[in-house]
C-alpha cells in the first residue's frame, strides 16, 4: 500500500463547533472579515462543502479548512457542522493540507462601487 494511503484516513461526520479548534501557530481569525452573503447562504441551504479537520491527541479536532464556514455556522446558532476528518500522521502533513485548502482563498467582495466617471476603478 502506497505510503500516503496509509497515513490518511478520511470519513465525514458531523462534528460540534466546540470540538474545533484552529492549529497551532495559524491565527485565520485576524483576517477574516464578517460575510454576511455566506451566513445568508448557510441559512438558506446549509453547509454545502464540509470543512476538513484532523483529531487532536488532547481531545476534539483541528480546523484544516472551512475557517469563513465555521465563523457563519457560529454566528447561525448551529450546534454541529459536516466534516471530512482526516487521520494525518504528522504536524508537516496538516500544515500541508491548511496551505492548499487555503491558498486559493481570497476576500470576496460582493458589491463594489462605481466612481462618479462611470469607470471600475482597479
């Protein structure tokens, strides 16, 4: 068996909000910015794509990606949240997988303003 096959096992569950916590050394909640269109669309029509967690050896599961989904299912009220929880052997390996779930994340800006001259500034 394949060497990656081994070191990860992935099952979605739904997990508690209290059971989730943000890995060690990465602070996503300084930069994220309230967005209201996603607690909206939550409400609406539930989490859509589960966030991705790794268990904790202390108890309860640390947050690969999913940290915008979690701050509107806070915000919502809900209780537990859909996940893809995944058996990572190594702290290098959960950074690994923070950093691509993330790296294509961007503040999305829904409205944006049109100068007085009728042209979209950059």
């Amino acid at each position: 068996m394949p060497r990656e096959s081994r070191q990860q096992v992935t099952k979605r569950m739904a997990v508690q909000l209290v059971d989730i916590y943000p890995l060690p050394g990465i602070s996503p909640y300084g930069h994220l910015h309230f967005d209201s269109d996603l607690v909206m669309s939550i409400r609406s029509n539930g989490i859509i794509e589960p966030i991705t967690l790794t268990p904790r050896k202390a108890g309860g599961y640390y947050l690969l990606s999913g940290y915008r989904r979690c701050q509107a299912a806070a915000v919502i009220g809900m209780g537990t949240i859909r996940a893809n929880v995944i058996n990572c052997v190594s702290k290098r390996r959960a950074f690994e997988i923070y950093y691509q779930s993330n790296s294509q994340c961007v503040p999305v800006q829904t409205e944006r303003k049109r100068p007085e001259s009728g042209h979209i500034s950059k």
